[in-house]
C-alpha cells in the first residue's frame, strides 16, 4: 500500500501518471448481477473529460474506457472490475522549460522529497488527471445506489473565486461548462474566465454535493463514521483544502436551539446535520462543499527554487485549467458515489438482520 | 470492523460506553523502545478532563489510566499496549427523561435505526467521553513523534460562538480553562459562558491544530494523502462539521499567484498550504482548523419525535459541556498526532532508502 | 498495526502478556441483538483453562471474563465488545535462571532480534496464554453462528505425539483432558503423558477440527479465499506448523477421478475438497487439520547462546505444557468460527441479493 | 473488496478472466528507486507460461507484459506500478459442452451458488491463469529482496503423484519442465506424465520453496505472523490444500529434544523451525511446502449435477494441465517473495531504530 486503493468493501485502485501510457483503475466489491456496460460509465467520463469547453484545458483526450474483467453478458460477475483509459494527447516537451524548477503551490516539491524521483511530465502521479479513475468507479457506485435503494447524487459549483452562486435550478447544471445552477449567472462566469486567463492566473472554487435518498443508518461510530470517510475521499481530490457537512463551518456560531434539526410526524424541519448524526446517516440529504484551491501551474512569474535549492523564477505554459474547480463537480459526485456505496455495503453485513422500531423520518422538504 | 480501530501502522482499537464500566484502547505499533509511563499519558488526559472549570461538564472523573500490556520497565516492548479507563460517575437514572425521546442534532435517533437498540444512558457509545481513548493514543504518538523526530503538536480555541480568538500567546493555553491563546479575551469568554449556561442553551465553537516540524514527504498519494487522513480523524471526533488546512475555504477567493507558496533559499514565503502539497508534507507547519457544532443536548425544550415516532417535545437535564469545543483542544492534538505518527511509519516503510537531492525548504519564518 | 488484530468485518483485537496484569480483547463488527453474557464466553474459556488435569501447565488462573462495553441488558449493540481477563498466578522469577538464554525452538531468540527488547517473563507476548482471547472471540462468533446460520463447530485430538486417533465419538471430546474422540485410548494416553512429564521433554500433536452447517457461498476469490484465511489463522496459532484442508497431503498421490468429489442429487459423494472449492465454501463440512510442534521449554538440557552470543545450555523449570497441542483444541475451533463469522458478514455485504439459481447440494452423509 | 487484493504494504491487486481480453494488476507500495523493466518481469512470466512443454497445457500465450505506470526512466518512482498481459488464445467454444454441468472438484459449482452468476469460459475468474499477476508481482518482490537485503528465493517440485524427489541440484531445476532438482529423475517422471495424460486423468504434487538470506526479525506477533502470512499466501494459490513450514506435520511425532533448534556460536544446528519461530524470521532458510491437489478438468466422465440440479455426467474436453502442480514452483517462489517483502517493509515501518544486542546467528550451514 502506498495510498493508491480506497474502500473497505467498495474498493477502488487507481494508476497512472499524466504522461505515461495509460490510466487505468480495479473496482473491486461490486454486488453482481449489476447491468454495466462501457456507455455507462464513459457519460460520466464525458463529463469530466478535458477540452471540453475553452475555460478548461486544451489537452485532447477521448477518456475512451475499456473494461478489461469483471462483466459477463452486460452484467457484474460480483469480481474485481479492472478498466483502462489510454492516455493519447501527453506532450512530454511542453514541461522541458519548468523540468528544473519547483512551481509554487504545486506537489513537485514534495514529490522529490518523499521518492527522490522526479516526473516533471505533467504532474506526474500528481496530476488530476488521476480523478478519471475515480469518476469511472463512481460512475459504478451511482449506477447501482441508484437501482438498490435510489439513491441519487449531484453537484454543483457554488463559488468561482470571489463569486457566490445559488443553487436555483439543478436541471440547468448539466447544460452549461462551469456545472452552474444559476443560468442566469453563466455569462458573469464567462467573462470572469476570460479575464482571468488572460491574465496568466487561476482561481479558486467551491463545489457542493448533495445525496438525496439515502437510507438512515449508514455509516459506524467513532473512527469509521460516514462524514469520516466522505471527508478523507473529499480531501483526496486534488487541490482540495477545506470541507464541510451541512452547516459546516456556520456551526460554529449557531446556538444549540438553532443547529439541532428537530423532528416532526411530517419529517426533519430543518437539515444542519447534512444527514450525517453521530457518524450515521440521518436520512436526510447528505450535503457536502469543497473548497478548491487555484491551479498552481500559472503562466505568471514566481519566485521559487531549481531541483538544486537555487533561487529562481518559473512561469507555466503548458496547458492547464486555469480553475480545477470547473471540472471537480463530477469528481465530488464520484468520491461521494463510492463512499455511501461502501457504507451501504458495509451497513448490511453487520446489519442485515436489524428491524428499526420505528419507520425512518423523512428529511426536510424543499 | 465497525469503525472502532483507525491507522495503517499506528493502529488505535476503541471501545466503552459513557455509562457501561469503562473505556479503553489498544495501541498497536508503536516502536519498541519508546519510554513510557502511565504519567506520560495522564497529564494529556487531565488536560481534557471533565469538572476541571464551571463552564465544562461537572461529571466527576478521574480518567486514571492503568497502562496494561507492551511496556516493560520503563520501555514501550513493540507490542499491542492495552489501557483502561474505569467510568467513575455515571448516573444512568439522569436519562430517565429522555429514554424515550430523541434529542435534536443528537446521535440517539441514528444509532436505533442502525443497530435496533437504544442506550440512551448517556449517549452511550456516541458520547463524547470516548475521546479519552483518543487523547491516551494521542499522547504516545505527541511523545514518539517529539523523540524521534522533533515535531512539535499544539492546539488552541480559534472561536467561541461568535466570537473569533487570535492566536497572540501559546504559552497562555494551557493557563485557562477555554485553550485561548490570547489571555485579554478570556474574561470575556467567562462571561460568554455563564450566560450561555444560564441560557439553558449551547454554542459551537473553531479550534486549530498546528505541527511544527514535520519533515517534508510524509503522507502517500492519490487516496493515502496525509490531509486526507487528517481530515477523516478531525471529521471523526464528535460534533465536527467543517474542517480546512492551510487557506481552507479562503482558497476559493484566492489567485494562483497569491495562494501559491513561494519559494526562497531563506525558506518558503507563505503558507497557504498548511503544510501539504499533493498529499505530502511539505515541512512547513502543518495547519488545521476545525469547526464544532454546539452540544445537541441542552435544557431547552425543542420539538421531536419519541421512540415510537410519536410527536413531543424534549429538554435534557443531564451534566452536559454546553460547548464540546471547550475540551476539543487536546482532542484535536491527538487525532493529529495520531495521524501523523502513523504516516512517519508509513514513509519509512517505503522511503527508508530515499536520499532527496536537496536539503529541506525551511517553513516560513513567525 | 503490528499484527495483533485480526479480520475483515469480525475484528479481533488482542494485547496482553504472560506475566503482565492482565490480557483483554475488542471484538468489533458483531451485529447487534446478539444474546451475549460473560457466562456464554466463559464456558469456552473453561475448556481452555490451565491447570485442569495434571497433564497441563499447573499455573492457576480462573480465567475470569469482564466485559467492559458492547452489551446492554444481555445484547450485543452493535459497538465494541471490550473485554479483560486478569493474570493471577503470574511468577516472573521462574525465569531468572533462563533470563539471559535462549530456549532453542522459542520465540525470546527472533522477539529480541525484532524489538532489542527481551521480556523472558513467561514469554511475554510471545506466551501461548494469549489464546485465552481468542478463545472469548470464538465464543462470541460461534454462539452468533449457531443461532444465525446453525453453523456447529468442533475439533478433536487426531494424533498425540507418534499415536493417531480416530473419530469414534464426538460426545467423548470434552470428557477427557485431551479433547480425544476415542474414550478407549485415554488411558493409553495418560500413561504416554505420564512419562513424557517424567522424561522432562515434550511432544507434538495434531488436532482436527470440522464446521458443519455452513452454507455454500462463504469465501472470496483468488486471494480472500476462505481456506486462505483459515490457513493464517491456524497458522497464527503459537506451535503450529502446518495445516491441511480436505484430502491435505494426501491429494499429492490422488488421482483427479479419485480426488475430485463427485455430485448426486443426494448430494456429494465424498468430501475431499474439505467444504472449499476455489476458496469458497461448498456447503461440505469444511475440514481442517493442523500440526502442533512440541513445546519448546523442556526440563532436559540443550545447547544454546546467551544473549550476547556466547555457548551454553539451558533447562526450563517453570510450568509450562509438556504439550501444547492439549489444549489447543477450543483455541483452533475459536479461530475457525472467527474466520467463518468474518466471511458470513463479508459475504451478505456482497451478494445480499443473489438467488442462487439452484438449492444448496447436500454434504456428505455420514 | 472482495478478495482480490493482498498485502499490507506491498500491496498487490488482480483483475481478469481466463477468456476475457487481459489479466492486470496493480501493485503499490514498491520504494522508489528500483532498477525494472518489462524484460525483469518477462523472465519469471516465462518460467510460468503455458505451452511451454507437452507436459501441460497448449494454450499458447505469449503473456507479454505491458507496464503501465509507476516506472519512469528505468526506476520504480513509489507510485502504483499498474501492468496488462493480454490473453491471445482463449477458446470459449470448448467450454460449450460443459457449460451447463459443474466438474467434481472444480470451483464453477461454488461461483455458482455465491454469485448467482456462472461464466464456464475457461474457469472465469477461478481459472489457474491468474497466476500470471502474482508471478508479475513476485519478479518485482524477488528483485528488490535480492538487491536490498541479499535474498534467495527459489523453489523445485519434491513429489509428483506417488514420487518424492529429492533436493539433488538446484541449477537442475530451470533445465527442465517440471522444476525438478533430481536431473536423474526427470525420464522418469515424463513417462509418467505422458502414460497421465493419455489415460485422461490429472494427478496431484508437491512443490518446496527455500528463501535464502532472510534476516531475523521479520513478521509480527500473534496475528500477523510471517507464517501466518505465508501460510494465507500459499493456500490462496489455485489447488492447494496444504502447507508446512520447516518440520511441519513431521513434528507431531517429534519430542520437543529433537524438534527445537539447538544453537551455537556457529549458527543454529537444524532447521525444524523452518526460518520462523515466534511468527518473526530467525534468519534461518525460510523452509515451505505446499500440496496440490490433481487438476479437476480431466477428460474421464464423472457423475455430477447440471445448473438445474439433475444428474449427469461430465468430462472435460479442453485444454487444461494435467497436473497443475508441474507449473506452481514459479508461483509458490512468487507469493513467498510478496510476503517477504511486505513484512520486510513493515519491519522497518516500526523497528527501524531497532539495534539488537547481538549479531545474526547464522542459519544451519549446508
């Protein structure tokens, strides 16, 4: 183990670095009998895929999945899924000018100093281009929380640097570049997109995800509690720095009186637990934002340091996305897919023979 | 498993109730060698321990630890090492009350629909005195980690309800009963709490953890990143909602050109990074702030639901923190040290032979 | 981790040593509902007792059970179960005379050469009276068996230093000391036993043990197979040196005709697969048989080092088993019931919702 | 997971059907810094693949692998080493006659009966083709094992059916297609195997495998025992049914005189502990023997069950090895090398500050 697989029971192992010859991913876990083939999960893929837009990178790649086991006549065999995405637009030469130079913000400081090996070419394992992988194993996991107990999974851009953006129409995310709920707010974002990469620089984002119909009762106490590991595969995605369940951070100045959601016959009249009690799924939506940090990889100038420790300045030019947050919304509804699949799983094993005294209570309307 | 052990190589197994016997732990993997006695661990504990001010629990408990097992004279032998902490004031009859009732925001309503069965004595094994397991785990971590490689772990309340702490004083810490680095606020604080406890009411609260020393290359890529363990052990301490690390949620509204850390022979610059970069220390302070929502049991009475679903209403009578954030600060530390402790094993393990081309960047200066 | 816990989902973790206050135990992942007092684990304990004919170590130890957490009002809740059993009748100075030697076949050589650190007392960690812990485990899992799933498991002495045994009565077991399935050997037995304590050496043993009931399906493939988990966890019994499941040995001179266990509607004709096929369960009896080496602290005189190196010899005087393999036959039936635990919960996780699309072959008969 | 990874920290994960288009792995944890290329792996897939004599099956693969990730310029970089063999000769037609009947002694019945899925290509995921990833694996381990700390693995078939074969010369094992070390011997056994294969049957074997050059202090206490690892290893391969270390069911009859190793100034005078004592290396030849049962596709009709439960009969007409055992030397050599270097990487994770009072005593010369 080097940090490469994630999962107790819905696993995922992830390989590949930017430059090399292929990314590719084993699902191991997965119930069988799940009807799964390639398209399934290359509409996620697509979603996620570079060059899609002018405000993300311009690098080509089709993100053409193979799965190479674990299907069998269109349905899951219940063994380890293994699929491959070839990498086809790699342009080693454009890291020659920065091959020597740390870039500030970036993990080809730390990288050297862990191995001692340094792939300049893209990021190497760093890049986020990695998050193919898991978009694929989340396609899975959604596909199948979807069937088994309708569970459903989306996300949405909040922030795009400075700028706050309200969730008014979640039909409307999937019908624009930026995965924004606002139409009416995409214009603003194109300019700000323009400008900014004009400018040489990059931004921050917020992303928020929310799972509606998940059962109460998923997740277990103490160390390994539901918003435990929605946290870890939350801060796994690159270029994350901050999380929050439900009234988040808001928490920390509310009352008691305020941030408990008291429950009625008809439901949960309000949702600041983010359907995670103790650990445990309420029952409610289960709501998470991500804070995400700017590219590091910036056409501006830097101060920073060569492989030797010597002063110097780095500028970027190969192709980047000037706002990894533009792309990270499928990435989020991946990591969130795979981690309530795993507790699901999990759940049910230890759990499977519990009959709850009472009917689960419905979350809060609207 | 069901989520009661956490780490890879510095593996801590939990178990007890608030008001069954008692607590303990099982620390597994610890290197032979460490010096320890049950002192080492107490004056962690004491510093978390109820009853120590008015504005905290008054359960009277003494949380002496009886160290069972892996240390023999004097020395930690590299073997499981087993502890006690014996319940000393529980009062099971205090819950009379509300046995039938769930409390809002509270763990009582998602743990009957999990296991089928209902302690409500206490919040049973959701209550918050399970961190005591923590803090004794956190303490040999905090002692091994200062030994071997001179890291150095501290904490601090950042906010209290509304009220925002700057961090002017670590040796003020320790001196109050709140954490506060900034000893001018504290009778302010104290005021704050009288009224709240008065109140009948609670508050949330935001604590930060630093670790100094760190050396850069800890934590592994893509899933096994150092924040992302950090994020799950915060996440997993009672009542957290939101965590950040570095600029946290303010990366979002930050530039590439400003978020990103420069570097300089003198050190890095900044550290918007909190001292991670794609999952790997970066040898700068390890930065992390975490928000607690306020205690969901208080003395005010709210609308819910008792066990047979039926409509009520419930205020809890019982000793309770009316503000959990108040004892988090050694909390805090410990889930960090324990983090931290098991990613060093980790690097090691994989990375004992690595030499890296260039000396470490020193974090930045004050 | 350093490998004193075990399982997947059914979770075993153990400390403690020989001359220590005490050993104890977490059971973590049994469902909940379970019917569980002290008394259920303590009749298992008994089996395994020291002291309980003359033919055994003469250490007195009640071998009491506390448990400290997972149980409310006689039910498993789903959380920990911690639970602890005192040493009473520890005498550290028996060592003194071999403190500073080594006992060839003895763990005090590679637990020095690993830790630096020598704890000769009993052999610490290293002591067989850490299966006393398993054993409380095993309890928990077969009673959870039994009633869930009507899985019964049992073991019996198949061999005692040069004499086999055979299976004549499984109602004889625990009517002699030595768990031997033929009440017409025992006396045979005894004297063997009588003058192997008189020669002050000791012998080896074999010891069989069967789970019938158990349903086809248990078990993972290629490497989480059943038999591979039961292979570690026999093997992780202290003495043991080889195992066998099904034919074992034996199917090295079968032919494929004769090995391979035809079907009828009856069901299986034979059962040389030992109720494992392709590592899963076959809903066969799964049958296992391991090797007990000697004990290796004997009263005879042997060539040894000291600990820095230099020749000598050693004599043991202290009390300890002149055969382990008497014992160990409630401590190999705890393991397996672990492990089958272990893949019921893993296999209800994964394939809750398959219907076979046949019924269940018969075992066997007879 | 179910299943499909192993290891702690060289971590090995596997993927693929016998007829679906590739086998892949991923291993994860290798350190950085390793010499690999393809041709390092290629070698030990030689040693393994089929159609290599008359002897076993003449499926003819190339089983050319393709290295994906984790090798940059030559050397492992730390990251996840992701590789593919594609299958170029599977014959999913042959498999049309039995496609509705299970084979005695096969593992299509179990598959069955978990999954509720059946895929009798050639085994599906059970077929004895996935050996090819851990073999992939192993060659990784061997290297590093021989260029870090100076160890030997190998192995040699020490029965075929009814024949012992002994140790005569190990250069004479890679000379022939039965990893035979008896060069006089090697007539003897192909005759047999023709007069096998022509009579339709399939026949069992043993395979010893000797890791030369383990230092002591590998493995851990109780649970993660170096043998408790092996042993979990070795059974997980395809066919097995048992297993010893060193003395192994040998010491059953032995008396504890003659079973402990006795030790001098010159080293440790026998090796009935077969390099591990305690669970940890003793720096002793690690000394295993597997049992292999007789292949269950054999040509000889059988009574048996269809997919609907009705009786039949069943004879298999593919291609498949008559005695699986004649191919397992390579793969036995390779899961000893995966566990070695797993334990060796977490012996250092936790003892790397470890200096032993004395020096290694050497293992039993010759």
């Amino acid at each position: 183990m080097s940090g490469n697989t994630f999962g107790t029971l819905y696993c995922v192992t992830s390989f590949g670095e930017s430059h090399g010859p292929a990314y590719g991913g084993v699902v191991d876990g997965c119930p069988p009998g799940l009807a799964l083939e390639a398209a399934d999960i290359q509409k996620e893929l697509d979603r996620r895929k570079p060059g899609a837009s002018r405000h993300v990178t311009q690098r080509r790649e089709s993100d053409a999945i193979e799965i190479l086991s674990g299907v069998f006549q269109g349905r899951t065999t219940g063994t380890a899924i293994g699929f491959l995405i070839r990498n086809e637009d790699a342009r080693a030469k454009d890291y020659a000018a920065i091959a020597q130079k740390f870039r500030p913000g970036h993990a080809d400081y730390t990288y050297l100093m862990k191995y001692g090996v340094r792939d300049a070419r893209g990021g190497g394992r760093a890049s986020a281009r990695e998050t193919v992988v898991r978009v694929a194993a989340g396609a899975i996991a959604k596909k199948w929380l979807a069937e088994r107990y309708g569970v459903r999974i989306r996300g949405y851009l909040a922030q795009l640097g400075p700028r706050s953006i309200e969730l008014r129409d979640w039909d409307a995310v999937d019908s624009n570049p930026f995965f924004c709920p606002d139409p009416a707010v995409v214009p603003e974002l194109e300019r700000f997109m323009d400008e900014l990469r004009a400018s040489g620089d990059s931004c921050g984002a917020r992303v928020n995800v929310v799972a509606s119909g998940v059962p109460p009762g998923w997740g277990e106490p103490v160390y390994g509690r539901l918003d435990a590991d929605i946290a870890a595969a939350m801060m796994s995605i690159n270029a994350v720095k901050g999380l929050e369940i439900g009234a988040g951070f808001a928490a920390v100045a509310q009352k008691g009186s305020e941030h408990g959601d008291e429950m009625s016959p008809e439901g949960f009249l309000s949702n600041n637990n983010g359907g995670v009690l103790g650990g445990i799924s309420s029952g409610q939506d289960v709501a998470v934002s991500i804070a995400l940090k700017p590219t590091s990889s910036i056409r501006l100038p830097r101060r920073t340091l060569d492989v030797k420790g010597e002063a110097t300045t780095v500028a970027t030019a190969g192709r980047h996305d000037p706002c990894v947050g533009l792309r990270a919304t499928p990435i989020a509804e991946a990591m969130l897919a795979c981690v309530l699949m795993d507790h699901a799983l999990r759940h049910r094993a230890q759990c499977a023979d519990v009959t709850p005294p009472l009917a689960p209570v419905p979350g809060r309307k609207g």
